[in-house]
C-alpha cells in the first residue's frame, strides 16, 4: 500500500477529533441535536485551519444512517463512503477550476433531483470567492430557497470577495488560527501513536513555523521526518527550515548591553559561517526581542529557553522596546544594503549606539533667573574645578537627578543626569543628606515627555514647577484650576515622574495665584505667535500684494494656517 501523507491520515472524521474552533462545534452541534438545521453554510479562515474537514463531517452528520446526528458512526456506508471521497450525494467542486457561468447552470441543473443514496445531497464548493460575478447571480435564487433534500456548504479564505446577497443567505462561521500550543500537542498526539522519537523544541518550531495553519504543520511534520530519518531533533528541524537558534542571538544582545563591539562583530563573523540568511536572522532577533519584551510586562508567560528569561531581566524595559524599533527598521532597509551582513552589522551598530530618551539630560538648566542658560558639565571639567576626586564621587552616587541649589560657598559636581550641582564642602553633611532648595529645570520640555493624556495631562499642564526637595516634587496650580485636583489624578502624574528620572518621588501640588507661566500658556502662546506670523507673511507676500492690487483680491478670514512642524 503507498504512503498517505499525515496531513490526509490523520484528518479528523468527527466533531471530537477536531483541535480548536470549538465556537463554531458548539454551534453546530447544538443545531444538529436540536434538528435546526440551515440549508446554506459559509466557513471562512486562512488555509489549514479545517473549514473542508468541517464541512465534511457536516456531511456525514447529515447523512449518517443512524439518522441526523452531532457524532456519527463512522461505519456505516455513508459515513465510509464520504470519508473516502466517492459518496454519490457529496458533490464538491473547486470553484477556482469551475468559475465560468456555464459551469455553475451544469450544476444547478441537477439540484432539482433528489438524492441517490443519502438523505441530503449536499453541495461542499471550497474557495467559493472564486466565482464570477454571474455565476454568483445564477446561485442566488436557488441558494435562498432550495428544495429539502438540498444543503450547501461553502469554504473560502477571502470572504470579503463575496456578493452581500451571498453572504446574506448562508449561516457564517469564522475559524481561528491555531494557537502554538494546540499545534504542538496534536503533532505531539500523532508522533506518539506514529511511534516516532522527537523532543519538544522541534515541535514548538514546527508550530511557530507553520503560523496557525494544522495542515502546514502535518506537512512540514512529513518532511522533518525524511530529513531527520525517522526522528525529530530541534537541530535538524531548524536545518531543514532554515532559521537559526536563538542562543546567538542572545550572545549578540549580551554583547550589546555590555557594549562590546569587538564581541558583536566576532559573534556576527561566526554567524556568517553556519547562517547566510541574514533577512531570516534578523527575523529571529525581531522575534527573540518581542518574546522579550512580553516577559517583561507579564514575567509568568512561560518560555523554554531560560538564557532569554535572564536577558530580559538584564535589560530595560526602555532598551527593549528601542532595540525592537532598530531592528524593525533594519529589516525594512536590509534589501537597500550593499550585502546582507553588512545590514545586519548595521542593526547591531546602531543598537550599540543609541540609548532611549530619557537617559539623555534636557538640554539645558537655568542656574538661576538672572543667570544664563549653561550646558551640562563633562566628568572632565568637573574635576578641573573641583580637584576633590572623593567628594565628587560621593556626590554624583548619592544625589538626586535633578541641579540643586546656587550657594556661592558651595563646590560644585555633577549628578546622575549630566546637570551642575553645588553642594556644601562638608564631607559629613555630604554623606548624610544632600538637602537643598532645587532650581527649576525647563518644565515646558519636561511635562511632554511624561506622555500623560486625560485629566492628568490636563493637570500637570497647568502647574508650574516650584521647587525640588530631596525626592519630593513641589508643584503650584493656579486656584482656577482647583477643580482638576484629585487623589488618583496624582497618583498618575507621581508615577509618571518616577519612571522619567528613574526613581520614586513624592508630588505635592499646592494652590495659589500664579504669575509664571504654566506650559498649557505657553502652548497656546506659542500657537498664537505661528499664527500671527503666518498670517503676516501672507499679508507682506509680493505675490499676495499683486494679487491684491490687480484683481482686488481678498485673504478669507481664518483662512491661514502655519505650517506644521
């Protein structure tokens, strides 16, 4: 006897056999036990997710000799007869090799004429989408009323190509992709009764590999099996598909965050010799930096590979998401690359290279209101004008991210963020509290990248920074504005600081008259000044003038709007 290919040996012949879609089981298995049964039936989904499989066992389920049933025998000769593909009542047509008008008049010509052998005759069209326009007008009357003996089942991939009129008539079923999990325990299921050795590595890569579909997972199962002579190895699998493991990559990333690039180009130049497929490669590192990223939001999603765990605990969550971007955009441009490599050594370079936002310091700190705008200190400069190698030390380990206070006895450091500090000369009162009144940063370029939205976006819009004590955070909100206030609405705001200088801090907001400009004025005055300025370079404009002059034009009100940057 020749060889029957697992995706056809191991099709499901009932309603229990089936993995996943139980939506649409229960569905149907209510109808069949409740004899309400629909004359017209559309399953939709992508390829190999069991829509003709289903449609077959509906078949049985109408024409199993024990009568209409949810589970049929699977014995009787109807139910042989359809399983093996020559049931004289199972009419299936490919509708993309019979799409012509002629084609569907032949068939609805025999529609009037009762069965042979069941007691439906049932019509299974697969990739119905395929029709033409006319022979969609040809079924019409007959698909809304067709004589008792008559059920048709319809399978297609592309349902949006469907005439309305169609779709209004027929019972529709949407199936799901299969998820990894029911892929991998139904090849599991098989190889276990197939008697063939395997470990779950190569089976979990099956799964992924066949991106939902159970019919491309059987059929890469058969060919992993000639390739592994009998036995499934994850080495092999991955061979045979043509990916890589992820302990390269996760070599590569270690090396990123230690910023060692002399070990990134050695893993890179080790990885030319056993994976040319740098586009599959950068694939896989898009992958690995999703799967990590979703540990890191929910630690408890289980992965096999525990090196990929510890490396999305060593990274930031911020790291993370930035790498995915770098390496998305990456992959985009790989096909503009000289080579392959020379791409992907590119992605790595830039990881290397580039930090997210809110390790780089605002761009500058007014030391005072009368004082100007200076830049951040280098470490160099630092030890130029202090000269105190251990005090400075202490300093930039113990203090907050944030300039302190202009005393002109006070020496002066940098902290953690790159920002000048003075502080008092005593040793002893260094180690045990830096406490000083803090001058306020550039709060209009500070509130934005907080990325709140709603009420609290709102509040902390209209509030100015006061000062910056220690770890707590003053801020003033004009009386007008008492209304905003609420408890949860700090909550979020102090939450929302804590992540932008990477520690916890306490927010107060106090009430009174406020002079200051807060950053939701300064939008609007700065909105106001494009405006205006739009609105009188149009004015001047010698075009606009001319236009004027000679055709006694005129500017429509409201009309001008400043270019958006």
């Amino acid at each position: 006897m020749s060889y029957q290919v697992l995706a056809r040996k191991w099709r499901p012949q009932n309603f229990k056999e089936m993995v996943g879609q139980q939506h649409v089981l229960k569905a149907l298995i209510n109808a069949l036990d409740g004899d309400r049964l629909h004359h017209a039936y559309l399953f939709t989904g992508t390829r190999g997710v069991g829509k003709t499989t289903i449609a077959r066992v509906l078949a049985k389920c109408f024409n199993c000799e024990t009568g209409i049933t949810s589970a049929p025998c699977g014995c009787c000769s109807s139910c042989q007869e359809i399983t093996e593909g020559r049931f004289v009542d199972l009419i299936e047509v490919d509708a993309a090799s019979r799409t012509r008008i002629e084609d569907t008049r032949e068939l609805l010509d025999n529609v009037q004429y009762a069965p042979t052998r069941g007691r439906f005759k049932v019509y299974l069209i697969d990739e119905v989408h395929m029709l033409s326009g006319h022979s969609f007008n040809a079924l019409l009357k007959t698909l809304e009323e067709p004589p008792s003996h008559v059920k048709f089942l319809f399978a297609t991939t592309d349902p949006q190509k469907l005439p309305v009129t169609i779709l209004s008539r027929c019972l529709q079923f949407n199936l799901k992709r299969m998820t990894v999990d029911m892929i991998a325990g139904h090849l599991e299921l098989i190889l276990s009764k197939e008697s063939i050795q395997y470990d779950n590595g190569s089976l979990r890569l099956l799964a992924r590999v066949a991106d939902g579909s159970m019919r491309d997972a059987l059929s890469l199962l058969d060919q992993a099996i000639s390739f592994g002579a009998g036995t499934l190895k994850e080495s092999e699998v991955r061979e045979m598909l043509g990916t890589i493991s992820h302990q390269p990559l996760v070599d590569l990333l270690k090396a990123v965050a230690l910023g060692d690039g002399e070990t990134v180009l050695a893993e890179i130049e080790k990885m030319a010799g056993v994976t040319p497929d740098f586009a599959a490669a950068t694939d896989a590192l898009i992958s690995l930096l999703h799967k990590m990223a979703v540990l890191q939001i929910v630690p408890q999603v289980e992965e096999e590979e525990e090196s990929i765990k510890q490396l999305a605990e060593q990274l930031s969550k911020e790291d993370v998401q930035l790498y995915y971007q770098i390496a998305l955009h990456g992959r985009r441009d790989l096909s503009l690359s000289p080579d392959p490599r020379s791409g992907f050594e590119m992605i790595f370079l830039r990881l290397l290279t580039f930090r997210p936002l809110r390790d780089i310091a605002p761009p500058s700190v007014a030391l005072s209101t009368t004082a100007p705008t200076e830049q951040p200190l280098t470490t160099d400069e630092v030890k130029k004008k202090t000269n105190n190698e251990t005090l400075e030390s202490t300093v930039i380990d113990d203090a907050p991210p944030w300039a302190v206070s202009e005393n002109p006895s006070n020496q002066i450091t940098v902290n953690d963020l790159g920002y000048k500090e003075e502080i008092d000369k005593s040793p002893q009162d260094v180690k045990e509290e830096i406490n000083a009144s803090t001058i306020p940063l550039q709060w209009h370029e500070i509130v934005p990248q907080l990325n709140l939205v709603g009420r609290a976006k709102e509040l902390i819009t209209h509030c100015i920074l006061n000062h910056i004590e220690n770890d707590n955070i003053h801020l003033s909100l004009d009386k007008d504005g008492e209304d905003l206030l609420a408890k949860s609405t700090q909550l979020q705001i102090e939450k929302a600081l804590s992540e932008y200088y990477n520690r916890s801090v306490k927010l107060l907001i106090d009430t009174k008259h406020l002079v200051s400009e807060t950053p939701a004025e300064r939008t609007e005055r700065k909105k106001q000044e494009c405006q205006q300025m739009a609105e009188n370079l149009i004015q001047n404009d010698p075009f606009v003038k001319d236009l004027q002059s000679r055709f006694d034009a005129q500017i429509v009100p409201n009309s001008v709007k400043p270019k958006q940057t």
